[in-house]
C-alpha cells in the first residue's frame, strides 16, 4: 500500500498524534458510519427541495458528490485492503460487492453531473442514487463492518480510522470554483476518478 506522502510537521498528523494520547480518534467503522449519515442527511435535502431551486439543488448535489467521492476514496485506498488481506472469503467477498456498488454510484453521479436540476430525470437518478447508497450502507454496517471487528483489534480499527481522516484530508480540494456554476462544466471529476486504487483492492 502506497502510504500517502505526509511531511514529519504535517499539522494533520500532530492532531492524529494527540487524539491516540487523548484517546478520542474515531476508530474505522464509527468514521465511515458518520460519513454515511452525512450523506444520507443530504440526499434527504436534495429530495426536499423542488425542481425550481436549481441553483440550491445544484450546491447540494455537488455537496453529495465530493463526499460520496471522498468516501469511496478512502474505503478503496485504506479500508478495502486491509479487509481484504483478512483470513475471511466473506470479508472479501463483502468488499467485492462494495466496489461494484461503488461503480454503480459513480456512474449515477456521473449521470447527474450532465443533467439540469429541473430536468424530471434529475429526480429520477437521484431515488436510484438513495437506493444505492442504502444498499452500500446495509452491506457495508452489517457483513462488512461485522468481519473487520471479528479479525481486527480496536487497536487497528482506530489506526485505519486515523489513517482515513489523515487521507481524507490530504485528498481535500479545495474548490477554486464557484460551486453554484453549472454542474456540467467541469471535467475533471466523474466516474473513474478512483480507478486506480479500486484496481489495487481488485487485484489482490
Ligand atoms: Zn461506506
């Protein structure tokens, strides 16, 4: 596993070094689960909204978008791999399921980066959007979170935890854009963005 490039005076890592004396790092599973609700909180949002607020629907949207992004980004830089190295067909089994689900999220946010937020199908892809992310949740809280506890100490579950929140904000972009503009603009990001690392898991 490439280990991210952290500097000894990383601010990031100081604060890591601390919470494990003060021993209030959140361990793997709790981080994940919060980036789960926060997600679930927003696609609740979205869906709240109507189709006239376009330019709201497209801030959450995009909102959605780089934390869904984030998310599978550390599971298949940090947390996949190491369930993945556990003596457990099921554990990875479990995160052979999570990648495809991650592609079927990606290409439902891909569809909706290209789409006008009034455009009825908007609100199409975003029900198979929830629908995705509950199933990700459900397998990932119960057969996936459950292998990791019975084959890793709290020990490492609080390592991997650090870690993530270390990699989530190494990987943090600021935006140097105005999140309002259309959400079609920008081509940088979309599917296939963390391909490389969901090859890593694969491959093992
Ligand atoms: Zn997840």
């Amino acid at each position: 596993m490439p280990q991210g490039h952290i500097r000894a005076d990383d601010p990031t890592r100081r604060r890591a070094g601390q919470a494990i004396t003060q021993g209030v790092g959140m361990d793997a599973t709790m981080l994940l689960r919060n980036d789960h609700q926060a997600v679930d909180r927003l696609i609740s949002q979205l869906a709240e909204t109507s189709a006239e607020d376009v330019q709201y629907r497209r801030l959450i949207f995009r909102l959605i978008k780089n934390e869904l992004e984030a998310h599978s980004r550390v599971e298949e830089e940090v947390f996949y791999p190491a369930v993945m190295r556990l003596r457990s067909a099921q554990a990875r089994e479990s995160v052979r399921a999570a990648l495809e689900e991650h592609q079927a999220l990606d290409g439902l946010l891909a569809e909706m980066d290209q789409l006008e937020p009034d455009d009825p199908q908007f609100a199409a892809r975003l029900t198979a959007l929830r629908q995705s992310v509950d199933r990700h949740v459900l397998a990932e809280e119960g057969a996936l979170f459950s292998e990791a506890r019975i084959h890793l100490t709290d020990e490492r579950l609080e390592a991997l935890g650090r870690q993530m929140e270390m990699r989530k904000r190494d990987n943090a972009v600021v935006p140097s854009s105005d999140p309002l503009e259309p959400v079609g603009s920008r081509a940088s990001s979309g599917p296939g963005a963390s391909e490389p690392a969901r090859r890593a898991v694969r491959d093992r």
